[in-house]
C-alpha cells in the first residue's frame, strides 16, 4: 500500500511577510493552524507532517505543532527541495503533496482530486495550477512520487529549483511524466493565498463569513458573487515579486558557473 504523506513546508522568516504562518486569523488559531484543519478533511491523505527549518525561530512552529499532535520535521533553512527529500525519506513516503503554509484555505476537495488522478495513473508530477493557472492562488496542490523528487534532489542545480523543490520537473519535462489539471472555468484572477497583510485581512473577513468547515473553493466563490467589494481588499497586492527574486538567483548562479568555467 502505497503511502501518500502531504508535507506542509513552514517557516517564520517569511521575505514578504515575516511570521505570517502564526499571525492570527480567528480565535487565536494561525494561518498554519488553517492550513492543518484543512487538510485533515482529505481522505486520500495518509499522513501530515510539517517540514520547518533548523532555525531557532521556528521553534515556535514547532512547539505549536506538537501541541496539535501533528508530526514535524526540521531540515535545511534554504534548500527546500532537501529539506522535503529528507522529510518524506525519514516518514518512509511513497507519494508526496506538497502545500506551502501561505495557503489557510486550501480545498480538501480539490486536493483528493489531484490525489486520485495520481494514484490512478503512472504519472510522476500533477499541479493544478501549471502552465497556466485556472483554479485560483491559494488552492494550488502538487504531488510527486518519491522517485520523481529523489532524481530532482540528486540533479537540481538553480537555487530556485531547491527553494521552490518542483520547478525541476518543469524545467526538465523529458525525464517525467507530468499532467496539469484545468478548473472547468478560469478562476486564476482571485486569490486567497497569505503573501502580504491585505491577503491575510482577506483571509479573516473569509473565514468569519463562511462558518462551515472545511471551507471549500466554492463557499468561498458564492461569497466573492454576493459580495464583490472583498476582492478589493488585497486586489493591488504585487504577486511577481518572488518569481522576480527567483529569477535573479538563477540568472547570478549561471553567471557565477560561467565565470569560473572560463577561468
């Protein structure tokens, strides 16, 4: 039987908004607090474990998941793609989900789907939101097998293929196979991932609204319907940032292996 863990990676030193995973979204439950309970409402999930880093700040992260009683492991503050490597290595995991902790209300739904269409196929990667997205930010799932993530671990060589563990799959689709799953209409213009404080202000007006658990994708799309004006809250929030800084350490590395191959 193969074992499908989902791994939540989590840190406090977020660049865009630092400590984001334990600021407050209602009752004193924190982002990552959200991103747990959501998922605990997928069926197809095995096991939960948060993957933080080594770094003294996040002991507060992992003093909160103890008290949850959720497993929690700590790898390399800077090389995500190990960090996830060792994670699923050390809970003996043969299909891996990845969900990084900026998503509070990620849809169980949504991802069972992507679980099932993995476990039914011989597929190495599934994204829901690649090349191009269509179900909105914040409800992104990945899943790979554990072979898939090893070779990406044994080769990956951009720092952004080690910070962000999947665009190694993209960058080299010959070696895997990879399928994409589309939302039956394009909901990419609306977003409830956690990168700035409108997004959590967002978040919270969401979560106090909509008083059924889990929150699904579309609880959350009749809300935006009957009350347009929230999607104003986080609308001027600049989402290429990240993809900009990425790029940079990429294009500095490259520079970097260049210059000391033409010495």
């Amino acid at each position: 039987m193969s074992k499908i863990g989902c791994i939540i990676q989590a840190r406090m030193g977020s660049t865009r908004l630092p400590g984001k995973v334990m600021m407050n979204v209602e009752d004193q439950k924190p982002v990552l607090y959200f991103v747990i309970k959501q998922l605990q409402e997928c069926k197809l999930i095995d096991k939960i474990i948060v993957a933080t880093t080594t770094n003294e700040e996040d002991e507060e992260i992992v003093n909160y998941i103890k008290n949850l009683g959720i497993d929690c492991f700590r790898g390399n503050p800077k090389d995500v793609l190990d960090r996830y490597y060792q994670c699923a290595k050390e809970y003996s995991i043969s299909s891996v989900v990845r969900i990084p902790s900026d998503k509070p209300l990620i849809d169980p739904e949504i991802v069972d789907k992507v679980i099932s269409m993995f476990e039914n196929n011989s597929y190495d990667y599934i994204t829901n939101f690649l090349p191009n997205p269509t179900f909105p930010s914040g409800t992104e799932v990945e899943i790979f097998s554990i072979n898939a993530l090893k070779k990406a671990w044994e080769n990956a060589k951009l720092p952004s293929e080690k910070e962000h563990v999947t665009p190694y799959f993209s960058n080299h689709q010959d070696e895997f196979k990879i399928t994409h799953i589309k939302n039956s209409e394009n909901l990419s213009h609306l977003r409830w991932a956690v990168d700035k404080m409108e997004d959590l202000k967002l978040v919270r007006k969401i979560v106090s609204k909509i008083k059924k658990r889990p929150i699904l994708m579309k609880n959350i799309v009749d809300l935006f319907s009957k009350e347009p004006e929230l999607t104003e809250i986080n609308r001027n929030v600049n989402r290429k940032e990240g993809d900009t800084k990425s790029l940079k350490e990429d294009q500095e590395f490259l520079r970097n292996q260049h210059g000391q191959k033409s010495h």
